[in-house]
C-alpha cells in the first residue's frame, strides 16, 4: 500500500512539473516562434563553401571596390509603348535624385544615403523606350535589419511605395506622368523572397493546423480529443522555435526562409503522428485498465521504443545533412532534428501528462465513441470475455485486408513491386538541372516582371557581369579567349567607374599584379542560360590562366548546384547506412532492416518518377533545383521507414506470441488504422507547403506527400507485410523470437469492433 502511494506521489510530481516546464516553454517559445524570420539569412551565395571557385572570386572582387554593393534596379517604360519623352526622364531623375533624402522607415532617422553607395544613376536605353534607376545597395549592410526585414527588403518596398506616391507610377498605372515602374535586380527579388516567406508564421501554419485538425476529427470522431493532440503540436513547435531562434541568434546555425517552413511542417506532421500511435494504444489500454494511469503506463511503456526508434531514424537521417558542401543544406539537418526531439519530447511528456491530469475524464476525450474496460462491457452483455489467439477473429476493414494478404501473400508483393518498378521506371525524365530565379515564383511578383522588361531593353547580364581576376600579363588572350564564347556580349576590364558608368574607360585597375574582367553575358545573370555561359567562360579562362578565379552572380549560381549534386551523391549512401544500421538494431534482424530499406527505396524511386510526369506533363512546371531530390530522399526514406518501424515492432510483438505469419496478420489489423491515419496527417501537412508560393516548396509538398501517400497505402499496407509472411520466421534472421510468456498469463490481441482507427484490443488474462 505504502509503495502505491509513494509512486502515486511520484507520478502526481512528474505531471505536474512536465505541465510547468512547457507551460513555461509555451509562453517563451511561442515569442521566439513568431521572431523567427528575424534570423534568416537567404543570401544563396553565403551558403558556398569557402572552397568554392566563385567564393574565392569574389573574395578576390573585393580588393577591386572600396564597397561590394548590390543592386536595385527599377525600370521604367512608357505606358503608351512609345519613346521616352525628355520630360519623362526628368521626372524620374529628380525622383531617382531624392530617394538618398528619403527617411527609412522605422529607421530611427536615418535616411537611405546611410545605406546607398554613390548617388542613383539613370539610364536610358538604348533603343530609346525605357529607363533605368540604379540604386546601388552597401552589401555589408543589406541584411541589417529594419524592423523585421532586411535593409535590401525594406529598401525595395519603401521606392515601390515612392514610385506610387510621387510619380504615379507602378507596374499597372502609369500615373501623370505616364510610366510604368517596377523595381527588380537582385535587391528585388530579395524582397520578393521575403514577402512569400512571410506567409510561414501565419497562413502555412494555419493551413496546416487547419487541415490536422479536419482530418483528426474524422479520424477520432470526437470533438474533444483532436484539439488536446494539436495543442500538442503547437507546444513542440514552440519548444523546437525557442531552440533554433537562440541558434541561429548566436550564429550557430543558419536558418533561411526554407528551413524556417520545413521545420513547422516538419513538427506540426510529427507530433501528430506521434500522437497518433500513442492515444491509439491508450484507447487499447483503457479497455483493460479500470483507472486511466494505468491504462497511460501501459500505452507509453508499448509505444516509448517504436516512436523513439521513428524519431531517431528521422534525426539521423536529416542529420546526414550536415556532411553537405552547401551552407543550407548543412542548416537544415540541425534544424530539422530540433524539430524532430520537440515533437518526440511533446508525444511523450506534455500528452501523457494532459491524458493524466484529466484521470477518469479522459475517457470523455474519446465521446462518443468512449472505451470501456472489457470485463464490464461483458457484464453488461451478460456474458464473459474469452480470449483468443486466432488471428481470423480481427474484425473490420483492416483485418480483413489483413488475412486477404496473408492469403495471398507472394502475387501480393510481387504485383505491387512491379507496380512500384513501373513508376520508378520513369525516375530518369525527372529534370533538375536548375530553376531560373525568374521561375522560382509561382505566383506573380514585380521583381519577375520587372526582370522581364529589363531584358527587352537592356543588356540583360550587364546588371551582374560574371567576373574573371587573372594576372595582368595574361588579361587580354583570357579576355580574347571569352569573347569567343558563345552567349558572351562583351568583355571589359574594370575601370573603377561609378557603378552604372560607362564599362571599359580609363586604365583597368590592378590589384597585387591582378585585373578584373567583367563578362557581359546575353541572358540574364539569374538564369540558366548564363549559368551554363558561366561554366564555358570559367573553362575558357582556365586554358589560358589556370590560377584564374570565376565568379559574380551565375558562377555562384553554378557552383552551388554543383555542390547540390555532390551532396546527392554522398549524402545518399550514407543516409542509407545510417537508417540500416539502426533497423538492424531495432528490429534485431539483417534481413527486415535489408527489407524495409529496399522496400522505402523502391517506394521513393516510384513517388519521383510519378512526380516527373505531374511536373513535366500535368503542371507544367520548369526544372527542379538540384537540392530538391536530396531532401525529398531524406525525408521519404525516413519517414517511411517511420510507418514500417510502427508496423514491424508491432509485428515482432505478435510474432513473439503466436509466430511471424499470423503475427504479421495481426501486426497489420492492430496498426492499419493509426498508421493510415498518421500518413495522411504528415501527407497534407506537407501538402500545405504549397501555400507558400515558391517552386522549390512546392515540388517538395508534391513529392513528399505523393511518396507518404504511397508509402502508408501501398508499401506498408501490401508490400511489407506481403513480404514478411512470405518469408516467415526467415524475416528475423540471425536473431530469433522468444515466444514463452511468463507462466501463468498470456496475452492476447482481437480487433475492437468498430475502432475509430483500426486498433485492435489487447487483453490480459490469467491462465487456467
């Protein structure tokens, strides 16, 4: 009696400070959650690595400039179509003239000249149809923040609300004075970039949360019950925000608008999961448990080592990210495995702890469909409960499927492997060769189309040339050698001229014995095409000068879609050894963790090539950048091998009992349910990246949902299970099952007729 209560106490405390600590985290978390894009950084070209050709040009660069700038460019066309008039250059001039004078908002006085190189210049094209204001931005100050966004982002929206208020001219009305006025350039897209990241606190986050809490409803068919697992959810999320805010604060991570959107997706997804497959044994539990922390014991005793196996198959999977050459890539592993422990810690510590505290009223969480203990459900029918080991007695859809496949076990697996093949077939038609930043939006932004008239009128790579430092003695046969080129407009050494000046006056300035060529190519500097440019004139240049260095906006472009595939060539092996090592571990068995691997595999190689045919054909949309397969591949295989983990320690479980093949029957009829469930929460989870309406996100929100979907519905739900009972006790090899129970007892599982999920019973009784 005296050991009862004393762990009664103990129990009591233990909510109680678990309640308190993310009570706690909540309140500091959900601040830190919300400042969150405060420490973005989405500069592409602070994530190469120092090694990278492009990185040490541009270190070179800057001997070359007394300030690295970068550029806002805003053009201007008549509305009529016609010549620019005198007066209209005029009046952009004075306007271009009084941005310097202008107070930053929220700037705390200052005024732009604080934050500008040299004075706007305006140029008129040549073919006499447009202007161009030249707003040259200090690049060591354009990620300061203002407020909550950067000096680049605040700068673009301050001379677009200028254009509107002074001129009256923006994009669709041309005003008095009868321009139309974009503002784009590398500073423009910045502010794009920063305007579609903005929707991750709010609309992502409340698409997501909206969509668990519909399907969590279904799933449930209780009002009550879905609201405690999101709350849930969002604690994680506030404990994984206060993390990565202090990281990325102190500089020891990098956060950008990515990762910053993966990583609520992420939690949001994981926490539900979790949450799923815990409340789903809880309500297994209440049903042979007369007090409820009994019933919670039981469940998270059973669920602690399949959700912590998941968790820690998802963390070193993303983790592998860090072996990356590139900068984001490497962010994102941390970030994501913060996400990852958060929700792990919120499934485990925070639900067990509201399901406690609540004691007998727990059970109203499940209302109307409330779990009573099994033996007063038989008193109340009249009769006792009997036991069975017969795995023919799970009832319901997932039974049934359960003992079709056991049935039918080899033309099972082997139609759905061909099935699988059929669409991996198609894995080689999947593009990513690169996006074109004009690309990357999928909605339209004024950067884009402001790009688009620049081209029309302008040099298109003249804005941001790709530069050549080589040694002054070889500068004119490097320089001769580019020009011929193909896609190269012209080349010039660099003069020192004000930026927008004339290109190639004056004496070339030498630094160290060093001069600088700038490389005007035809396309623009943010897109394939220069990219592509880039790599002839770095080869053309190393033929003459093989200490010369490459680089500006396209080399960079390059440099980090090479170091993408790199990264998908290393990363790949390795996650795979990690997640097989950790299988065999798990599942104490060489030849499940060879299964389960080949099967998520497989399952991943079908959901890409699916995907390139939606892409290609169906949305018609431009070529993936290269990073996309790498995190689609690290996310699916772990994922997936979640869902096969939820299965095979339910299975193993079973198989310990009555033996693997009516195990497998069982594990499946037992499990069916929750992990269907949980894969089509973490499916439209990610699904509701595509409200942020960028490429990149989107193609992931595609691949990883189609691949979740196939995953939960085809490969754990027939391939698997197909598989293990084909092959039978063979499946656990080397180690083997140990089936005796303690004497006395034994335990059996029977499907609950009627269970919200598919869950099956699991009762206990004492043996004749």
């Amino acid at each position: 009696m005296l050991s009862n209560r004393r762990a009664t106490v103990v129990r009591a405390l233990a909510v109680a400070v678990a309640l308190v600590a993310w009570l706690a985290v909540g309140a500091v978390g959900g601040m830190a959650q919300g400042k969150l894009a405060q420490v973005q950084e989405n500069d592409a070209a602070a994530f190469l690595p120092s090694s990278a050709e492009s990185t040490r040009a541009a270190e070179a660069s800057r001997a070359f400039v007394d300030t690295p700038t970068l550029p806002a460019l805003v053009v201007m066309q008549p509305a009529d179509g016609g010549d620019v008039t005198p007066e209209q250059v005029q009046a952009a001039t004075e306007w271009a003239n009084g941005v310097p004078d202008r107070d930053v908002p929220d700037g705390d006085g200052d005024t732009w000249a604080d934050y500008l190189v040299g004075d706007p210049v305006v140029v008129p094209s040549e073919d006499g149809l447009a202007l161009l204001a030249i707003f040259s931005v200090d690049a060591d100050a354009a990620d300061e923040r203002i407020g909550e966004d950067s000096v680049a982002a605040v700068l673009v929206t301050d001379l677009r609300a200028s254009l509107d208020q002074d001129l009256g001219a923006t994009a669709t009305d041309a005003g008095e004075i009868g321009l139309q006025a974009w503002v784009t350039g590398p500073a423009g897209f910045v502010a794009d970039l920063v305007t579609a990241f903005g929707g991750i606190d709010g609309v992502l986050l409340l698409v997501a949360l909206g969509a668990v809490l519909v399907i969590l409803v279904i799933v449930y068919r209780s009002p009550f019950l879905p609201f405690v697992v999101i709350l849930t959810a969002v604690f994680a999320l506030s404990l994984a925000g206060l993390v990565v805010y202090q990281l990325a604060a102190n500089d020891v991570l990098v956060l950008n608008g990515q990762s910053q959107g993966i990583l609520s997706i992420l939690v949001v997804g994981a926490s539900v999961d979790y949450a799923l497959l815990l409340v789903a044994r809880y309500r297994e539990e209440l049903r042979h448990a007369e007090h409820p922390a009994t019933a919670m014991r039981r469940a998270w005793r059973a669920c602690l080592e399949p959700i912590g196996a998941s968790a820690g198959t998802v963390a070193a999977g993303v983790l592998c990210l860090l072996l990356s050459d590139l900068g984001s890539n490497r962010s994102l592993g941390p970030v994501a495995a913060i996400g990852i422990a958060s929700s792990f810690l919120a499934a485990t510590t925070l639900l067990p702890a509201f399901l406690i505290v609540l004691g007998r009223w727990s059970r109203a969480l499940f209302w109307p469909r409330v779990p009573r203990p099994v033996a007063a459900v038989a008193v109340a029918h009249g009769h006792h409960a009997a036991p069975t080991d017969d795995p023919a007695d799970a009832s319901g859809a997932w039974g049934r499927l359960a003992r079709w496949v056991a049935r039918h076990a080899r033309p099972v697996w082997a139609v759905t492997a061909v099935v699988l093949v059929v669409g991996a077939a198609f894995l080689p038609t999947f593009r990513a060769g690169g996006t074109d930043q004009a690309d990357v939006f999928l909605t339209p932004v004024d950067a884009v189309a402001g790009q688009e008239v620049l081209a029309e009128h302008f040099p298109a790579g003249a804005v941001q040339p790709v530069t050549v430092i080589t040694a002054q003695d070889s500068a004119d046969d490097v320089a001769a050698a580019i020009e011929d080129v193909e896609g190269v407009e012209s080349v010039a050494p660099y003069t020192g001229t004000a930026a927008g000046g004339p290109a190639g006056t004056g004496e070339p300035v030498v630094v160290d014995g060093d001069v600088r060529l700038d490389v005007v190519t035809t396309a623009p500097s943010d897109s394939q095409e220069a990219v592509a440019v880039a790599a002839d004139v770095r080869t053309a240049a190393h033929e003459v000068d093989p200490d010369a260095l490459v680089g500006g906006a396209a080399a960079e472009t390059l440099d980090a879609q090479d170091a993408a595939r790199h990264d998908l060539r290393v990363i790949v092996p390795v996650v795979l050894l990690v997640i097989g090592l950790i299988l065999t571990l798990l599942l104490r068995s060489v030849v499940a963790a060879g299964l389960l691997l080949g099967a998520n595999v497989l399952s991943f190689a079908a959901t890409l090539g699916v995907s390139a045919i939606l892409f290609n054909h169906v949305l018609d949309w431009p070529p993936a950048d290269p990073a996309v397969p790498l995190y689609a591949f690290v996310f699916l295989v772990a994922l997936g091998v979640d869902y096969s983990i939820f299965l095979m320690t339910r299975v193993r479980e079973e198989s310990a009992r009555v033996g693997t093949r009516p195990g497998v029957v069982r594990g499946l009829a037992v499990t069916g349910g929750v992990i269907t469930s949980a894969g089509v929460v973490l499916a439209v989870t990610f699904a509701a990246l595509g409200v942020i309406p960028l490429l990149f996100l989107a193609q992931l929100a595609v691949i990883v949902a189609l691949g979740v979907l196939l995953d939960t519905t085809v490969v754990r739900s027939l391939l698997v299970p197909a598989l293990v009972h084909d092959l039978g006790d063979r499946t656990w090899w080397p180690s083997r099952l140990s089936r005796p129970h303690a004497p006395g007892t034994h335990r059996t599982t029977s499907a609950e007729p009627g269970a919200t999920v598919g869950a099956a019973d699991t009762t206990e009784s004492a043996r004749p």
